[in-house]
C-alpha cells in the first residue's frame, strides 16, 4: 500500500457536528467527477488514472491504491452486496471492477492488486451502477446507457432513447428496472432484462438532471437538476410514476430559516433567544444555485423525537442532498428541511466549494466525500447527523401540548364554571320539565285514605287500553320498525367509490356551500348559497328541514355534541343557533353583538361554550339555549349569550379558521391567521400557548383536527394530529405535541379556489377536494394520493366524511340530473361527504362503500367567498359510545358548485 502526502484532521470549530476526517491533495482535479462513498470506505481518483479507497477502520495513511487505467478515471461506484465488496472504476479506455477484499490481500503480500475489465472504448463515462444484486452494471456513455454483465464480462443490452448525454442512472431494487436522466432534461424507465423503455418523463426543466435517488421503502423516485429543484415521483405500479411533490431548494432553505425564528420567538416565554442572524440568513448566498450534486438516503426515526411522533418511525425516511455549498437533510414525508450544513460555517474545512459530492448515512453517522471546485483538493467528511438536526431544531416547549387534558379546570380558569352553575346551565325547558315531574297528585283531604273520593282507587273497569302483551308482526308500520342498528365503525375498511342515489335539495340557484353530517351519523347538514340551511336525513329520506333567517349565503356549520343544536355562520356576518327539533331559531348574534363579522364558529367543551372569531379575535360564549317563549310576550328571545374571554391573535392578523374537540373536555384552540401563522390558544389558562410562524406558503384557509368518531377508538397519540390546507400550497399534516408538519399531500390540484379537507373517522385517510372535479383520498403514510372520487363538473370545494359509515369499493355510476340534486353512495364501509363549485352546473355527491350520499347540480354560478366553508368531521372519537349507525346508506359526500375566485 502507498502512502500519499495527505492529513488527518478531527479538531476546530463545530467538531461535534462535522470533522474532516482526511484531505488529500491530487495533482489533477476530482470535480464534476462521479466518487463514490460506503462507510467505513471512501473511493476518489488519485492523480487522474489511480483509485484511492480510504478507510476510516485503517491508520489514517494506509490507502489502498489501484492502478489499471491510462486515462483519467471519470466515474468510481461501490457495489450493494457486502460478499464479495465491489468498486468499480471507468475511464475512456476501461470499465474495471475490483474485489477490494482480494486486492488488500495481493497488496499485503506485496503483489500489484488487479481488477477485471468490464468494457473498453466505451466512450466518457460519466455514471456508473451497480445492481442491487451485483449481477450487472449500468455505464452512462453519452446518449446511452449500457447494461454490463460482470460475471461474463459482456454487454448485454444498449439503452438508446436519450436526446442528450446521459448524466446519472439508478436501479430498482424490486424491479427488473434501470432508471436514466440526461441533459435533455429528462428520466427515462428500461427494463434492462426485455431491453425495452417502460416509461419516459416530460422536459421537466431548463437545467439538466444531474441526481437520481430511489427510496424503497416508500416506492418514489427523487430527481435532481442543476438548478437546484427535486422532483419527487411515485413508483407504485398503479399510479403510473404520477408527480407527488417538487421542492424548490432556495425556497426551502428560507423557509427553514423563518421557522426556526418564528417558532422561538412564537413560543413559550422564558426560552432562549435565537441564534445569531449571521448563521440562519443567507442573504449573501441569495443567488447562489444549489445545484444537486448527489443524494443519499437516511434514517430520521430515531432523531426526530422518538417516541413522540405522531406517525409511525419506520416513516421517517430522510434524504441527503449534497451541493457545492453545502448539504441539506430533507424529511421524505414532509418534503422540508431538517438541517443544512453550510461548509463556510466550519472554519476546520477545507473545501468550501465542492465540485463534486459523495454521501452515505450508517446509523447515526454520514460520510461526506467532496472535491474542490476550484483546486485538487479531497477531503473526507465525518457528520454526526444527530447532532447536527437537533443543533438545528427549535427548543421543545416546556408545556407538553396536548388536545387530551392532563388535569381538570380550576376556578380562576375561563373554561370553570362550577358545580352551582350546573342548574343554570341547563335550559329552562328542561327545568320546568324537571318541576313538573316533581308535583304529585294529591288527594283533596287531609287524611291519607278517603273511599268516597276515588283519587287513589283503581278504575273497575280499563276502557280504551292499549294492548301490551301482543308481539310486532310484518304487518306493522315500516315507520315505527327500527332504521338503526348499534355497530362499530371497522377500522379496516376500504376506500369510497360508487355513487347510488340522487335527491333533488333544491330549485334554481341553490348552489350548496358547506355540508356536515351530525355526530350520530343520522342527518345531513347542508349549508346553501341561497341563505337556507337544510337539514336531511342521513339515508336520504323524507322532506328535509329548512332554516331561513341569513341574509347572506351560509358558509359555515357546526352540530352540537347532543345532535340537538345546529350553528350556522353566514356572509351577512351573523352566527344563528338552530333548534333542530323545533325547526326555529335559538339564538341570533349580529353586529350589534361583535364588532367584526363572524367568520368561523363551533360549539366547545362539550356544548358549554361557543367559540367563533371575529376579525383578529377568537371569543368565547357561555350561551344559554331557551325555545320556549312567553305567550305574552312572543317576540322576546329567552336565550341569551355571555362573553366569558377574548383573546387577539400574535400579530393581531385576521383568523381565516379555527378548530377545537366537541366531542369531549379539550383545553387547546387551533387557529390560522392570514399572515401564515398557526397558534395554538389554551383555554384553560387563557393565553397563547405556542405560534408556527410560515407554515404555509399562503394564507391557511382551514384548519381540521383529527377528531375521530363515537363509533371507533384510536391510539390517544393519534387525536394530536391536525392538518391545514392553503391554495397553492397543498395539505400539511402536524402533530399537536411536537409543532412539526409530518407529512405533505400534493398531489391535488389547487391553485385558485379554497378548496376543504377532513379526516375520517378511522383515522388512516384524508380527503380533499380539487379543481380539476375531482375529490382526492390520500392515506395517512403515503404522501401521494390513494383514490379520486369523480363525477362533479368543476371544483370540489368541501368534503365530509360520515361518522358512522365506513366506505367501500364499487363500480356503479349514476349520473345526476340537470337540476340541484344529492346523490348518496352507500355500502358497507366509510362515507365521504365532498363539496364542490360549478359552473355552470353545480353538483353534491356522497360516496359510501356501497353508493354515495348525495350529489347536486345546478344551472347558476355561485357567487362569493368560499375560503369558510366548514366541513369538518362530527363524529366523537374519545367517548367511544356505541351510537345507531346507519345500515342501508353510508358515504362519502362531495359538494359542488359554480362560484368566483376570491
């Protein structure tokens, strides 16, 4: 073994992240050159035409050297399998594989290691690849990829197809597949066993592709270009290498920089101060590219809070993207930044400019193989990859949030209202019920027993009695036979698709706005641009009921947790509460109550309070719900509403939505400001308890919790999570206890309309609706999307999924008629309840496992602003109550309707 002149290094500034582990200096230039990295080894060219392989196991200076080329090596790869390791190295004159185990042995002897020749005159070679198996080897030579056997030492096929210089390819582990991209700035799929082309991408840029990086263990394809842009595809065999996500690099960098800033200074008090500004803007470095010069896979599931994660760890997939600057760890799910290190910020680095990039994780461990842009510099880098991502994330809280209360409410606390309040709580109906029942008759006399009297006898004879002791038959009325039965929701049920049944809700211009089932899953809320809010049975059956009194469309829904009581908030700026029995108002709050209109509403704490905001404020109401009226004074509303707290956003920016659990005792309120915030208020103290600052590139226009269903259970960790949604921007998952966004959902296409999303009751799917007339499911560990639910004819603005119905599969169709119609899809398993706009046909659709819910059409635009509509979940999910469930209809149901861009 030969020892050249190079150093070891492991001391300086910032050695507990990253440490220079070797420089050496070559008398030609490594950059633009493929090197290759497999920890404890690293792979370089040395001089131009000989092969280093450095070890971190082995004295510092004891290299292994492989000499067999005569022209400079360009391109240097390790194999997959550990027995035997390979390393192959190419050049203009020769493609040599060596086995590193039997070279060591010959230099050890003293002998000239050898290697066996794989081609010759192959052209410059710029990428070389070894199978998962070790079997062939993909060589990239100009506008070609050649697939080389290595035990025969052959060419067994010529991949052709290119426009321009193929610059990297990649294998499929689980597929007989070679993955190409090329100057002419696309990827190409061949399976190299047929020799024939599986799929070809689109131009996806102006700059060439440079990376390619395949994650198994979530089935995507990570593509890189010169520009400094990642395009993420799906590898699925059904989704047909569909587009999931494309991350812009600069961009991302910026917006890693402002929530580390935001979410310190938005948190609790008492925590340090941020860094300096010098070490998160890059101000400097504005319009420097980041090109993508190598990625790599790496695993984030022990870093990123074990044990707290909202998902499961085996999702934390991470990727390292190397670029001449710096290298970045980017989560895999959440499609954002990590941590970046910045090579100008170590001063113990030599190479602050790289020219070419190599990166391997091993545990918790990276090696970082870089080549000098500018100078023949080779330096081998150590990165503690741990170290670095919590060096980098902003200090947990010290206030564990959680939307399951870890203690119960004490009186100086806004949410306590006393065990002497308990009778005023109640309404006066039922107090004067409760007195009446407590009034006996009593005999007109003072002694117990009178016989002339006849109070306390027995009649001699029961004239007009009913008779008790019969049985039911088929003969007896289908109204009075039992249209419930008692069920648990299946937590294993599959996904919503044929549409059954249609109901004409309503005639003319009655686009429907928002929809919301009931938490029992038996009625159907239905919120319309005609200031009606309609009310029908979940199976959609009888006359609905209709609630007039808005003088403006109905924007926004909300049930009581007793199913008694129904919110509407509308564009007129009013909240009204319903009696949904009595089919009357309640309550009515206006302007003369608020200062600004009400934009979001719902009930709290178990129908105890009322929440809504109004302008940069969130309220709370105690409010007292009385139907009952004086037959002397009928006009005068017995019920009545108190202000208990008021409490004004961070930045004093208007809230666009909020939400809170009903459906039992929860102490936090998650709010989303216009100015791109999240807050989270707790209401138990009455304070601000923590601020996501940037957590949508766009204002968030809603916000849904993941609130379950009295018919199913899930793990208490999983209520935590809550998902926001902003035009442009696509759907971010985020878990309560952590403020970290988990993953992302793009797949849809949304960007104009406001368009909703909700949760369902099982927890494993989030549906969304789309512009392109479609309502999209996505699965929980999977960020691109797992069904699309057609049949509007143009933007789905809402979705709703039933609580007590799990979907299914199916292939029936029915088409709605040329009118406002509902159509319901019902089955076996979940429903999904999705609201739409169209023009100039508006529809509403149900899907449930076995036919949708509801679908309607209209002929009119709708006309305002949709950025409110409400369309969350009813459902109960931690009483864990077995309620009726509906047997004949469950769905999903999908709304749309014609509106303008807001």
């Amino acid at each position: 073994m030969q020892e050249p002149q190079g150093s070891s290094t492991s001391d300086g500034h910032g050695g507990d992240v990253v440490a220079e582990r070797y420089l050496v200096e070559s008398q030609q230039s490594a950059s633009h050159i493929q090197l290759a990295c497999r920890p404890p080894l690293c792979a370089f060219p040395l001089d131009g035409t000989a092969l280093c392989v450095w070890s971190s196991e082995d004295p510092p200076h004891q290299l292994l050297i492989l000499r067999g080329h005569h022209q400079p090596i360009t391109a240097v790869a390790f194999g997959n399998t550990g027995s035997p390791l390979l390393v192959c190295s190419a050049s203009q004159d020769y493609v040599i594989t060596w086995e590193l185990q039997e070279c060591r042995e010959r230099a050890r002897r003293g002998a000239v290691p050898r290697g066996l020749v794989l081609g010759t005159l192959l052209g410059t070679v710029v990428c070389v690849r070894y199978s998962p198996d070790d079997r062939v080897a993909a060589v990239c030579a100009g506008n070609k990829v050649l697939v080389l056997d290595v035990k025969s030492r052959c060419t067994r096929v010529e991949l052709e197809g290119h426009q321009g210089p193929v610059t990297t390819a990649e294998f499929c582990a689980w597929r007989t597949h070679v993955i190409s991209a090329s100057e002419d700035r696309s990827f190409k799929v061949w399976d190299y066993c047929q020799g024939s082309l599986v799929h070809s991408s689109s131009v996806l840029t102006a700059s060439p592709l440079l990376s390619l990086f395949v994650d198994g263990g979530s089935r995507q394809l990570v593509v890189g270009c010169a520009q400094g842009q990642l395009w993420v595809f799906s590898l699925v065999e059904s989704h047909h290498y569909r587009p999931v996500t494309r991350v812009d690099l600069r961009k991302e960098t910026d917006s890693f920089s402002t929530r580390r800033v935001g979410s310190r200074l938005g948190s609790q008090p008492g925590e340090r101060e941020p860094p300096p500004a010098h070490k998160l803007d890059r101000g400097d470095e504005a319009d420097t590219a980041l090109p993508v010069l190598g990625l790599s896979g790496c695993d984030l599931s022990l870093i990123l809070n074990p044990g707290h994660g909202g998902l499961a760890p085996e999702t934390a997939g991470g990727l390292w993207v190397g670029s001449t600057v710096g290298s970045l760890v980017l989560n895999l799910a959440s499609f954002e930044l990590e941590a970046v290190l910045y090579y100008k910020d170590f001063r113990n680095l030599s190479i602050q400019v790289a020219g070419s990039c190599a990166l391997m994780s091993r545990n918790d461990k990276a090696f970082c193989l870089l080549a000098s842009m500018f100078g023949n510099e080779i330096a081998v880098l150590e990165v503690d990859l741990a170290a670095l991502v919590r060096s980098q994330q902003h200090p947990h809280l010290e206030t564990h949030l959680s939307v399951l209360p870890s203690s119960c409410v004490f009186p100086p606390s806004p949410l306590y209202f006393g065990p002497a309040e308990e009778d005023c709580a109640k309404p006066a109906s039922h107090r004067q019920a409760a007195a009446r029942s407590a009034l006996r008759d009593q005999p007109l006399v003072f002694h117990s027993r009178i016989r002339s009297s006849g109070y306390t006898s027995a009649p001699h004879a029961a004239m007009f009695s009913p008779k008790t002791g019969t049985r039911g038959d088929s003969r007896r009325s289908s109204k009075c036979k039992k249209s419930h039965t008692y069920k648990d929701y299946p937590v294993d049920s599959s996904l919503p698709t044929r549409l059954r049944r249609q109901l004409t809700v309503a005639q003319g211009p009655g686009a429907v706005r928002c929809v919301q089932f009931s938490g029992d899953g038996r009625q159907l809320a239905c919120g319309l641009a005609n200031h009606l809010a309609l009310v029908l049975a979940a199976d959609l059956t009888g006359t609905p009921a209709v609630f007039s009194g808005h003088d403006g469309a109905v924007s926004a829904l909300g049930w009581s947790h007793d199913n008694r009581w129904l919110l509407s908030a509308s564009q007129d700026g009013t909240l009204r509460v319903w009696s949904v029995h009595r089919r009357e108002l309640a309550l009515s709050l206006g302007r003369d109550r608020l200062l600004k209109p009400v934009r979001c509403a719902q009930f709290y704490y178990l129908d105890s309070f009322v929440l809504l905001s109004s302008g940069p404020e969130l309220q709370l109401l105690r409010c007292h719900l009385d139907t009952c009226k004086d037959e002397i004074k009928r006009y005068k509303q017995k019920s009545s509403c108190t202000p208990v707290l008021g409490l004004p956003t961070a930045g004093a920016t208007e809230i666009t939505s909020l939400s809170a659990m009903n459906e039992f005792y929860s102490h936090l309120v998650l709010t989303a400001g216009r100015d791109r915030t999240l807050e989270v208020f707790d209401l138990s103290v009455g304070r601000s308890a923590a601020v996501i600052a940037g957590a949508h590139s766009r204002p968030v226009h809603h916000i849904c919790q993941n609130k379950g269903s009295s018919f199913t259970a899930q793990q208490p960790r999983a209520y935590d999570l809550f998902a926001t949604m902003a035009v442009g921007d696509g759907i971010r998952l985020w878990d309560l206890r952590t403020l970290r966004c988990e993953r992302r959902f793009e797949g849809h296409p949304n960007r104009c309309y406001p368009c909703g999303l909700a949760f369902s009751p099982c927890g494993r799917f989030v549906a969304c609706g789309a512009e392109d007339r479609h309502a999209y499911v996505y699965e929980m560990r999977s960020s691109t999307f797992s069904h699309r639910l057609a049949g509007h004819t143009d933007t789905v603005t809402g979705v709703a999924f039933s609580p007590s119905t799990p979907q299914t599969s199916g292939e029936d169709r029915v088409d709605p008629p040329l009118e406002v119609a509902v159509s319901l899809y019902s089955g076996q398993q979940e429903a999904v309840c999705t609201v739409g706009q169209a023009a100039p046909e508006m529809q509403q659709q149900v899907w449930n496992t076995g036919s949708p819910l509801l679908e309607v059409t209209r002929a009119d635009a709708l006309v305002g602003d949709l950025a409110s509509c409400s369309d969350e979940d009813a459902g109960s999910g931690m009483r864990g109550a077995r309620q009726p469930l509906i047997s004949d209809a469950d769905a999903v149901f999908t709304v749309a309707g014609g509106a303008s861009a807001v």
